[in-house]
C-alpha cells in the first residue's frame, strides 16, 4: 500500500475470511542491528532477497536497498540476537477497496492483523467493520513489523502510547536503577513521555530520561519491552547505561530522584505491569556495554 491516505489496522479474531486463492506473498524480516537512528534488515519479500538499511529519522525516504542471495539471507536470518518476525500477507478484496490480512508464524502465531487504506474521507465513512476484526492498534506501517519483532505482539489502541527509560548503572556489581517520581509527587516510576513527532522511540526515551531524571547514557541495545501501564497506556521500554547524572536537570522542582539496587526499586514500583517489564530487563542487562 501506499503511503498517503488514511489507514486502519485491527487485531484479527474469531473465523478468518476464507482466503484460498486470495493473492499473498510471504515476508520474512530479521532486524540485525535496532538502534536508535537506523535499521539494518534481512528481508525476504516472496521470492526477492534484499539487504535494507532504513534511516528510523526519515521515515517518508526510501530505505537503501541490496539485492542478495537466497543462502545470504538465510545466513543472516539464523544470526543469535536478531530479532525476526514471518507472515503471509493476503490481499483481501472488501467493496472497493483492498485489505491487507497479515498471518503471523512461529512465535508470534496465531497472530493476525488486518489493515485497510482509505483514498478518501468518503471511502472511510462507509466502511463498516466485518465481524473478524476487533480492536484497533497503531496504524503505523514503517514501524508495525519492526516493533512486532523487537517487542512481541501489540496491544489494543486504548491509550496513547508512550515511550521512557530504564536508567542503570552499577555499582560493586549491583544493578541499580534511577527512579523519579510521578508529577504529582505520589507514586515513583521511570522517566517516560508521549512519543514525538520526527523522533524514535529510543530518542523520545532519552529525552525524558534527561529532562525527568537528569540522567545521560546510551540505549543498551537489543533487549526493549513493551507493557501496559494501568492507566491503559501502552509503554516501550527501554534500558539507559547511565553515564552522567546531572546535578541540575530540567525537572529537578517537580520531581525527586533517586538511585537503588534493583530489588529495592521494584518494591517502590506499584504499577504491576512496569514492575514485570523492569525485572525482565533487569534479568537481561549485561555488566559491561554491550558491543555495536
């Protein structure tokens, strides 16, 4: 599909539409080297085989893309430590217009998405939903696959994402963790905001890591999560190698900060789901900085 016009993305349920000779095409993408400011792809589109280096920053310009072999992509495919997502894309024909019904394999099965590009606000208005397609998500194209393979599958569209930082450092060999409080002062949690536009998450995640907590560092790279917080907003999660605290910080009036070993910041965390992602990643940080 392309990228102009309106677009909808759904979860899938329930008794899928009979799609036996239906147009499709298998993709498979295995994400090499996440960061914060590009992507590198091993993807399999039906029966081309390409490399594909996507500035995240750019997201409207075209990905630089190398045709490879066949036992190349495998190759790259099996590597430890990529992250890899596989599906068949049906073309689903529905009145006018063309749905696209993603079937997820291997770990993320039996997921199914469904998206759907309206030309016109007109076309939009008269589109009623079929009964197989429940709740809406992020109808992000340039991110919905990347995201499915670093996070797992997504969550509802019931709050309005956010993106925040998991600030570590250690000390003696304890992971400790920096933690500030709520805006209102009541509760303790990790610096986090709403993404921005032009802007990863992985930059929106640093941004507040140093407004909130005056904490400056680098991504760890390749171990994110994805929770929901309670008031239903979706959070990706990401792990800070603090290298600087700032004595003086943006936030510093409205917020308090503190840094603690880990087992003491999950007791002061009483979001139960932040509190789960934070000791996934806790069981993930490495000592030292991992290599790029």
């Amino acid at each position: 599909m392309r990228a102009s016009g309106t677009t909808h993305s759904y979860l899938v349920s329930g008794a899928l539409p009979h799609l036996s000779g239906v147009p499709s095409i298998q993709i498979q993408e295995a994400y090499l080297a996440p960061s914060p400011n590009r992507e590198v792809i091993a993807r399999k589109c039906g029966a081309d085989y390409s490399l594909v280096v996507q500035d995240t920053l750019a997201q409207l310009s075209s990905p630089y893309q190398l045709p490879i072999p066949s036992q190349t992509f495998d190759d790259l495919w099996r590597l430890p430590g990529s992250h890899r997502v596989a599906l068949t894309r049906y073309f689903f024909p529905i009145g006018q217009d063309v749905m696209e019904i993603d079937v997820f394999e291997g770990p993320h099965a039996p997921l199914v998405l469904a998206r759907i590009q309206f030309p016109t606000v007109s076309r939009e208005k008269r589109f009623r939903k079929p009964a197989f397609l429940r709740e809406e998500i992020a109808a992000d194209q340039f991110f919905q696959l990347r995201q499915i393979a670093l996070y797992g599958n997504p969550l509802a569209k019931i709050g309005v994402p956010q993106a925040g930082a998991l600030p570590f450092l250690f000390k003696k060999g304890i992971l400790h963790v920096v933690l500030v409080t709520s805006s209102s002062g009541t509760r303790w949690i990790i610096p986090k905001g709403k993404l921005e536009p032009r802007m990863t998450h992985e930059q929106v995640a640093l941004m507040e890591a140093a407004e909130e907590a005056g904490a400056i560092g680098i991504i760890e790279p390749g171990i994110p999560a994805l929770c929901q917080l309670d008031d239903n907003r979706p959070l990706y999660l990401y792990p800070m190698r603090v290298a600087t605290l700032l004595p003086l910080w943006p936030d510093r009036f409205v917020r308090r900060r503190v840094v603690l070993p880990i087992y003491e910041a999950l007791l002061r965390i009483v979001d139960v789901d932040l509190a789960r992602a934070i000791r996934s990643l806790a069981r993930q940080i490495p000592l030292e900085p991992t290599a790029k």
